[in-house]
C-alpha cells in the first residue's frame, strides 16, 4: 500500500527495501498521520507546480550533436528536448520564488538529503533570506538582535 506516500525513497540499490518502499502514510520516509498526510497533499495541489517534461531549445541554442540528432530543426527552427525527471526539477526550481523553495523545505519532516537523491537538487547551501519574525516564528521563540 504505497499511495499515500510524499517525497519517499526505498534503500538500496534499486531501492526495493526500507522505510520509504512501499509504506503507507510517509512523507520524506517518515510516518505521519492521515491528518497531516492529507494537509500537505492538499498544499501541493493548490500550489499546483507544473513539472516541466519538456523544452523547446531553438536553432541558435543547439549543439552540434543536437543538430546532427534532429535535423528536422532546419524546417522547425529548433527541437522539442525531453527532460530527465531531475533536470526538469532543476528547471522547475530554478524559475521559483523563494517563497516557492522555502514552501519545499517547510513540508513535515523535510530531508534535504532524500530531496536531493529525488530531484537533484541540493539546498543545503542556498542562502534562504528571512525576516526577523520569520526567523523566530521558525524557531519558536521571540529572537533579539543586538549589536
């Protein structure tokens, strides 16, 4: 029963086993609730972020193994190119907000580390600006800044 499951990822080398393969109730491999399960499925569908399968790449932007693989580009101008999964993640992410990222790293029990493995994309190391309040309201707890 592995439906209801968000961000997950089994162990190993095919992945067949573990905490994120085939369970029920599990965001970024831990369990939640059905509650908590449906919250955050709800906040994904109303974000409703378009992955990107696919992209147009025009004539000037090809390379040269791009135009000897799809010489049709002489009459179209260019060529559709399919994305990997995580190069479409990375192009998806790229065009976000940063409200967008941070609403990523604000899901239940996020692993920045099964995010990577999932969409290539490492976040450890980006810069995430916040306010004070923001900052507290993290941490919860009232935060003075002082020189």
């Amino acid at each position: 029963m592995s439906e209801k499951m968000i961000f997950c990822l089994g162990e190993g080398k095919y992945e067949l086993k573990g905490e994120g393969y085939q369970k029920h109730l599990r965001i970024f491999n831990k369990y939640v609730t059905e509650d908590e399960y449906t919250k955050v499925k709800n906040s994904l569908v109303i974000k409703n972020f378009k992955l990107p399968i696919a992209k147009w790449i025009k004539k000037e932007d090809m390379t040269r193994d791009e135009k000897d693989n799809y010489s049709s580009y002489r009459e179209t101008g260019g060529y559709l190119k399919k994305l990997s999964y995580q190069y479409a993640w990375k192009e998806m992410w790229n065009e976000f907000s940063q409200s967008d990222k941070t609403f990523f790293k604000e899901i239940p029990h996020f692993d920045a580390k099964i995010f990577e493995k999932i969409t290539g994309i490492k976040i450890d190391d980006e810069v995430e600006e916040m306010t004070v309040e923001e900052v507290c309201k993290r941490l919860g707890k009232t935060i003075k800044i002082v020189k």
